[in-house]
C-alpha cells in the first residue's frame, strides 16, 4: 500500500524488501519509519526486520499472510488511554497475543528549516495519540493539532509540503529521516508519558511453558443482557483471588445493547483458580474468547 507521503516512500521501500528476504524475522508495524512503533519493534527485538504498514489492519495482515512472523502494536497510553479501534481489531484479528513491551515516549515539535526564534507554527500534524499526549502544550502557544495516520508519517507529510509554517509531533529520529529541524524536544505533557505495547503471532505461546514467570492472560466477552451479570461474571475472579489488572468496556454493533469487555488477568488457563474464574465468566457470557497469555513485560502492583 503506497499511501505513505513521498519522502518517506523510499525508506518503506527499503525495509520491506529487507523483510521480504527473511519474513521469519520480520516484525510488522502500522507507521511510516521513524514512529514510536518502528522504534518499539527495535528496541524490542534488536536485529530484527521491521516492516512498516499504513494502517493497523495491514499490520496483521502482514503476520497472517506470513509475510512478518509477527507484529507489534500499541494498546494504550498511560497519558491518553487506549488506542482507537485496537479492542475491535484484535479479537477479529485471529491472532494471539504472545508478548507485551512498555516504552517511555518522547514528542519533538519539527519543521521545515532553516528556522529563526521569531517564526512560530500555526499548526501541527501528528496521529492522534501524540496530538492527545501534547495537548496542553499546543494550546498554550496557539498551534492548532492536525491529525494524520501515524507521527512519523506527520513529519514526512510536512517535510513535502515545504511549508515552515506547519509542524509535525513525532519522535526525534522523524526529524533526521526526513530532514527537518527539531523546535523543541519533549513537547509531551507528562514526563512519565508511556505506551504500552502488544506483539500478535500467528499461533498462541502454550500456558504450560509459562509457569516460570509471573504471566497475564487477555480475553474478551459479552455478557448476557440480564441483571448483575457484570457483578456475577467478576465474582469469579474474586472468589478464586485471581487479580484482574485491566477490564474495558466497548460497544459492539449499532444496538447499543450488546457491550463487549476486554481484560487481563494474572495467571494462565491451568491454574485451578484461573480455570475456576474464567469458567464462572463465561457462564455469565454470551461469548468468551482469550486472546492470549504471555510473560509480563512490567510488574503490576
């Protein structure tokens, strides 16, 4: 899919090719080169091939069309909460969720240089997380937020339209790949801003081999539309002590009558206790369906 802004297109064309040699080591991100994912993916496997796709949904195609052995994608932000579509995406994604990386970002305020101290910005484009993320800082110098596919993909699309009077919020590295000039570093609100990360493969890790490590297991379900069945279904978890770190709710279709919820848990299926809670779930649900179990990448509590 080439609906990468130009000057980024060369650098997707280079790294596909570098991940088509050897799709095994192929890690699919949604973002032009130089996003937050592009650099999770590094920091997460060094060596290994990112492949940068336009959107999410191309990034899980690239895992279940076997051209990336897996994909990394962001969940959540400790600033800006959840990331739009992923609770809907993933389970009809019909991959399995095998890992988690949390990483610190930082947003730099960029543009087209050369650029003297008097010359301000009348907007800025980035995705709409890091549009989120900067918000306070935008406002108070009067920068209107423009939103755009991904950050990296921002700083591209300002780099071709050559107007210094748009910015781009992306990380620091955008600003070399694409050749513009760094205003202000650290433009986020909070210093301790942090995304969390989940990695898709084609097949789920076995919960057996994951008995040396504390692990989470994330599952989705429906409940049946009858009183208490919320209360009911998480009783399970308290009654066995199974701790339940994450519960979301999220409307499924147009009825506004069918919510879906989306939860992680401590422990894996083979547990007595999990087992015991997870059934006393699903008896409560329409539909329960676990998208995985995986290590932890940060301790909870």
């Amino acid at each position: 899919m080439r609906s990468f802004p130009a000057p980024a297109l060369a650098l997707v064309d280079e790294m596909r090719d570098d991940a088509r040699a050897d799709p095994g080591q192929a890690v699919a991100f949604q973002g032009s080169p130089g996003a937050n994912s592009h650099r999770a993916a590094m920091e997460a496997w060094p060596g290994s091939k990112p492949l940068p796709c336009f959107s999410f949904e191309d990034a899980l195609e690239a895992v279940k069309d076997g051209r990336a052995g897996r994909a990394i994608i962001p969940i959540e932000n400790s600033q800006h909460g959840r990331v739009a579509d992923i609770h809907f995406l993933l389970p009809e994604s019909g991959l399995a969720i095998v890992g988690e990386y949390f990483m610190p970002i930082h947003h730099a305020l960029m543009g087209v240089g050369p650029r003297t101290p008097d010359m301000t910005f009348e907007a800025a484009y980035s995705h709409p997380q890091a549009l989120g993320q900067s918000r306070l800082f935008l406002r108070e110098r009067d920068i209107v937020p423009l939103s755009h596919a991904d950050t990296a993909g921002a700083a591209a699309f300002v780099a071709q339209r050559g107007d210094p009077s748009l910015g781009a919020i992306a990380p620091a590295i955008a600003a070399e790949l694409y050749g513009l000039q760094i205003v202000e570093n650290n433009v986020e609100d909070s210093p301790d801003n942090m995304t969390r990360f989940v990695t898709l493969a084609r097949d789920p890790l076995d919960p057996g081999d994951l008995a040396d490590a504390p692990a989470i297991t994330t599952f989705v379900f429906e409940l049946k539309n009858i009183p208490a069945a919320l209360y009911k279904a998480m009783g399970g978890f308290a009654t066995n002590g199974v701790n339940m770190t994450k519960l979301e709710s999220y409307q499924h279709g147009t009825s506004f009558s069918a919510t879906r919820f989306y939860a992680d848990i401590m422990g894996v299926p083979g547990d007595a206790a999990v087992d015991r809670a997870l059934e006393e779930c699903a008896f409560h649900s329409k539909e329960l369906r676990i998208l995985g179990s995986y290590r932890q990448g940060r301790k909870r509590g």
